[in-house]
C-alpha cells in the first residue's frame, strides 16, 4: 500500500489505566500520529489519581464511565485541531485496560443507535449506564465471589484448565458476581455488560460491541478451548448473564463499519470499518510482533510479563489468554499490581520526584546491590498474593531501611527478580536467542531497561514508541481487514520496523543474579509463610 497525502490511515486506541492514547499508521506502516487524554490532569472534574478511584476499604477501585467517554471526545477534537484527515481512515480497532467492565442501562442501545452529531458524546451518554463508577483491574475485593466459583468449577486448577486462569478477584465474573449480590437493582437495571474494550468498540460502532475472544479469557467465564461461555462459570455468577455479554468473536473480527454519528461529526468514511478491540497486553503483543521464544515485558500502570504459547498449559498461577492475532494460538501473561506507581512513590521519596535522579541511583550502585534485597508491595500483590514492604541485608536479616540509592536499586532488582522468578515457574526458560521486548511508560527509562538486561541475562528491545498497545490496535485494524481471507498477522506486518536493540547483559549480571534468583524465591517464601494466615 503506497503512502502519500491520501493514502489510507489506521487507528488504534487504548483506553489504559492512567490515559486514552491513539496512534495512526499509514498504509507503509509509518506512525504518522500520535495523541493522548491524561485522565488526572486534563479531566480533573472526575477526581481520579492514576486514573481511578481507590475506595475507603482499600480493596474496591473504580474509574468513572463518563470520564472514559469524556476522554474519547477530547481526543477525537485534538486530533481533529492536529489536521488529521479521519476520511483517510480505513479501518479502526483499540484496547482497553483488562478486566474492568461497564454496565449500558436498559434502553441505551437506542441511544448509540441514535446519536446526535452536533452533541457531544458525553452530553447523550449521560444516564446510559447502570453503574457509573465501573470495577477495574486493581480492585481486589471480590474473594468470596472468587471462593464460590472455584467451588462451582470443581476446585481451581479446574477452573484454570476451562476459563485459563484460577479465580482472580479482578477477573470480570467474580466482579459481576459481587455487584449482582450487593447492588441488585443496578444489576437489573442493565441490558448489557461490556468490557473496557468492548464498551469502547461499542462508542464507534453505535451498537453494543462484541467482547473479542483474547479479552474475553480475562473474565473467568470463557471456556480459553472451545471459545464459549463456560455454564459452569456463567451459572455460578449470576443468572442469565449469556444474555448481557452477548457472543465472544475472534478478535481478529470485523464489528461492522463506524456509526454515522463519526461519518458526520469528524468526517470519517461511511466505510471506514471497526475491528474487534482487545485488551491492553494482547494488544501490545500484536504491537511488538511477539514470536514464540520471546519474552515480553510491560511496565505500565501494571507490569505484565508475557509469552506466545503453542498450547495452553493452565496452572494455578498466571494467566493463559486466547492468543489476539493467531486464532490456533494462546498467551501466557503474569500481572504485578506493585510496578509503576511504586517506582513513583520511591523516585518521589529517594529521588527528589525526578527520573534523571533515580537513573543516576541505578548507575551508580552495584548490580546486585552489595547484597541488599527489597520487596515493595505497596498494595495487595497479585503475583504472589502478599502486601508489605520488606529489605533484607547481605545476611538475610530484614531492616528498617536502606539509603535512597540502595533503596532505589532494591526496588528495581527485586521487581525484575520477582518478574523472572515467576516467569520461570510458568515454564519459561531464558536460552541463548532469547529476546525481551519491553514496552509501556517506564520502557523509556534506559537505566532501568539495563537492571531488566542484567537480571534477565539476555538483550533487551524495544519499539519506536513505548505504546505497543496503540500501535497494535493500529496494526489490528489493518490486519482485521484481510484477516477472513486467511492472510496472516505476519504476513500482513512482515514491513513494519523492527524492535531495536537497547540493552545487553554486563559480564558479571549471569553469576550475580542467577545467585541472587535463588535467594530472592527463598525470601520470597519466607515473606509468604510469615504473613499469610
Ligand atoms: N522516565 C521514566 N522512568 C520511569 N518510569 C516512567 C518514566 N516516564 C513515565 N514512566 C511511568 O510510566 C507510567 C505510565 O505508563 P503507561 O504505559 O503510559 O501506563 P498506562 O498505559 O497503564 O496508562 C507512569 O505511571 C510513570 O511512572
Ligand atoms: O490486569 C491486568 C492484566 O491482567 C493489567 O495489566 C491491566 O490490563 C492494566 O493495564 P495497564 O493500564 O497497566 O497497561
């Protein structure tokens, strides 16, 4: 496809924790644009910090529907102002945070069917849902809904091997279930539950969206094999609920072309098409262009670490997704609730609040920290379930405390120790070839991608822009387009640039860390035996 002035355009969204991001790809795969809605600072009427709302038991966190609705008109004006042509635009597709879902109130559908082009999205969309403050993925406060559906599947493992992953208490079926047992009546008042990606599929399509497969296996309720509703989960969770979710596509799907409501708003084409949305680690999967063998690790709001997989292999920790771009395969995906916002709290104490500040603590400390080790789970870990800070000396003693700079090269070495240890206990092996391709915001920090080199023994890349999730939605929304034709995603994309490479191991990081591993995952067991019931 030759780039010019009219060349076709495609778009890729990702509504994440902390912001609404977009991308634009033209047709030789060139990014051509970029933009972004900060929800905190530029949306300060909903009140969020980091893009939620952490509630008084600690334990619940949500985000306000409107502001995710109010984002996607701001962004769509600034790319609007910025000169983008959306008439170029052929197809269009995006990602959403995991997990969260969003509840249409009875006679919403009429409403996006119906929308008004000379308002504003979320002046119509007002009362069009049951729930306004949505559970997104750091609320852990539905264990006992989670104790019951493992009870119902048969046990865990059992409920892993069907729906990929043991009850979570982010998952969206355990969340479903402790809104249909404590607020009944916004459970009845809804006529359709939506994922974040799904809910934002269904804004640009004027219709309710289908929940895509990939994202789907993030909700405990997908049978990951047959790609059905399981009824064993659907009938624990609440009742009637193949109704409300509709049936899962493939996320490779094409939903149908944009509403009329973007043809004459923004001047999109009448045939410009949606393409199944996904969410935010499946889609930074199909950004990086993964292939089986290599690593992927994302440190954004949350840090992920993740793998292509041939066959699932379900277990009783981490998580096996339907695979977004290959319908044969899966992915293997770790979730770690204490990444971004920790690094913040300690370049803010340790740092002076400055990046460049924190960098310069990572270079000038020794790989392995003279021996110092740290655990900062902040808030309720997921990988392990453990909360609490905790340092360990040379001799395995804990204290109180380190100095700012040890204190800043224990977080991040235990961070990447913690992320290799449980990616090995997955059934992942670092060999010679290996490749880790990092992404998300802190993926622009080079001093702390070489303490992931050094940890992980093996180079590190990364793309162009630290959004792979914007950019594979993009790379979806072209791909959705030739997809039933049986084209591949890698085929489709065998142009597109690749990873750079830009960091390598120092000599002495394979005798250091495959040490320090060792004494990492016995602390880490002793922290587990010592704070858990
Ligand atoms: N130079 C930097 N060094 C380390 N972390 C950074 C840097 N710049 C941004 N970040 C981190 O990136 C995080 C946001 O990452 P991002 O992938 O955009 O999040 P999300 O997609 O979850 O909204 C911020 O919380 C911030 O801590
Ligand atoms: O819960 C998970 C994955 O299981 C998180 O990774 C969310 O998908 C949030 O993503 P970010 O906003 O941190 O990228």
């Amino acid at each position: 496809m030759a780039a010019g002035p009219l060349s076709p355009l495609f778009l890729g969204f990702d509504f994440s924790t902390q912001q609404l991001k977009v991308v634009a790809v033209d047709g030789d795969l060139n990014v051509v644009h970029q933009n972004n809605v900060q929800f905190d600072s530029e949306l300060p009427e909903f009140r969020t910090q980091g893009g939620v709302h952490i509630h008084t038991d600690k334990l619940t966190v949500t985000s306000p529907v409107l502001m995710w609705v109010k984002a996607l008109d701001l962004i769509l004006d600034k790319m609007k102002r910025a000169g983008l042509d959306f008439s170029r635009v052929r197809a269009l597709s995006g990602s959403g945070q995991q997990h969260g879902s969003v509840y249409w109130r009875t006679g919403a559908s009429e409403t996006l069917k119906t929308l008004d082009p000379d308002q504003t999205l979320n002046q119509q969309l007002q009362s069009s849902f049951s729930v306004s403050d949505s559970p997104v993925w750091m609320d852990s406060s539905s264990t006992q809904q989670c104790q019951h559906l493992e009870r119902a599947a048969g046990g865990a493992l059992r409920l892993a091997e069907i729906t990929g992953s043991r009850a979570y208490e982010r998952f969206t079926g355990n969340q479903i279930a402790k809104l249909q047992q404590t607020k009944p009546n916004e459970f009845q008042n809804a006529e359709r539950i939506s994922l974040v990606s799904s809910f934002a599929a269904s804004l640009f399509l004027g219709d309710y969206a289908a929940i895509d497969y990939s994202d789907g296996s993030g909700m405990n309720l997908l049978d990951i094999r047959t790609r059905t509703w399981s009824e064993v989960c659907l009938e624990a969770t609440a009742p009637h609920l193949d109704r409300l979710l509709g049936s899962p596509v493939p996320s490779t799907a094409v939903l149908g072309p944009v509403s009329s409501y973007f043809v004459q708003r923004y001047g999109f084409s009448e045939s410009c098409r949606v393409v199944a949305f996904t969410g935010d680690n499946p889609a930074s999967l199909a950004g990086m262009r993964l292939k089986q063998g290599d690593i992927a690790v994302s440190l954004g709001t949350s840090d992920t670490v993740f793998l292509w997989l041939r066959q699932p292999r379900p277990a009783l920790e981490g998580h096996i997704f339907c695979n977004p771009v290959d319908w044969e395969a899966y992915m293997a995906l770790l979730c770690f609730k204490n990444g971004s916002l920790t690094r913040e709290r300690i370049r803010n104490e340790c740092a002076e609040g400055s990046w460049e500040l924190f960098s310069a603590a990572l270079r000038d400390t020794p790989l392995g920290n003279n021996g110092h080790i740290g655990f900062f789970f902040d808030v309720m870990e997921i990988t392990p379930s453990v909360v609490g800070v905790h340092r360990f000396d040379p001799e395995d003693r804990e204290v109180s405390s380190f100095s700012p700079h040890v204190e800043v090269r224990a977080l991040v070495e235990g961070q990447f120790l913690s992320r290799r240890l449980h990616a090995e206990r997955l059934g992942y092996s670092i060999i010679p070839g290996t490749r880790v391709l990092a992404t998300g915001g802190a993926s622009s920090n080079r001093e702390i991608l070489q303490v992931l080199s050094d940890v992980f023994n093996a180079p590190v890349y990364t793309i162009d822009l630290s959004n792979s999730a914007c950019l594979g939605s993009g790379y979806r929304a072209l791909h959705g387009l030739v997809a039933e034709s049986g084209a591949s995603f890698s085929d489709v994309l065998k142009d597109a640039p690749e990873p750079q490479l830009v960091a390598t191991p120092q000599p002495t990081a394979q005798e250091v860390y495959n040490q320090m591993l060792k004494r990492y995952a016995q602390l880490e067991d002793r922290i587990l035996k010592e704070t858990r019931p």
